[in-house]
C-alpha cells in the first residue's frame, strides 16, 4: 500500500514542478510557457486560469499524499521501551576451559640512588 501512494507522490511531485514551471513568470525568471500572442490554442488569461487551477489541484494532492505518507510511517513504527523488552540472560558455555594461569608479576625496579649528590 506504501508503494503505491510514494508512486503517487513521486508522479505528483514531478507534475506539480512541471506545471509550475510551464506558468509565465511575471519577474522575468523561468516562465517557460510564455504568453505569446492571441494565435495559441488558448488565450492567455484561460491558459493562466488552467495553470493556475492545475498547481492547486497538484498541490492539494501532494499534500495528502504527504499526510498519508506521514502516518503510515508512524503506525508501522510502534513506541518500543527499553522496559518492555525481556531481560537477555548470558547462557553458559557448554564445554568450560580451563582458566588460564595468570601470568608472572613483573619484577619490582631496583630503586636508584640520586643523580646529583643533596647539599643542606
């Protein structure tokens, strides 16, 4: 079910930048649709009206999509304590070792007398 609704979204996603993209910027920026002169297949203002129509219905689809998205991540992400989990015991070894045999203590260093005679 997740699948097909982040398809949804993708495909949302791709057609909302398009059809912003392809509205005529009143700044000069990246209007690509342009307005053209009177001889397209619509006017100017109806193409406006049917971009601008489109980007909202894009719009409020990609936001559902987003909200569904949102909360079947979090049902499928249940709230887990460290309190709810059974305690893990350490099984013992089925065949025991011998303990190894501690190693000699390093001999003590032989105290040195002072490099440079005391004076009182």
């Amino acid at each position: 079910m997740s699948t097909v609704i982040v398809v949804i979204h993708l495909l949302l996603a791709i057609a909302l930048v398009t059809v912003i993209l392809l509205q005529k910027s009143e700044g000069g920026a990246l209007g690509i649709g342009g307005g053209g002169g009177m001889s397209g297949f619509m006017t100017g203002r109806s193409t406006a009206n049917l971009l601008t129509r489109t980007t909202a219905i894009l719009a409020v689809g990609f936001f559902a999509t987003s909200i569904v998205l949102a909360v079947i991540a979090a049902r499928s992400r249940a709230p887990t304590s460290v309190m709810d989990q059974p305690a893990t015991t350490q099984s013992a070894p089925s065949t025991p070792s011998a303990p190894a045999k501690p190693s000699a203590p390093p001999a003590p260093a032989v105290p040195t007398g002072p490099s440079a005679p005391l004076t009182k």
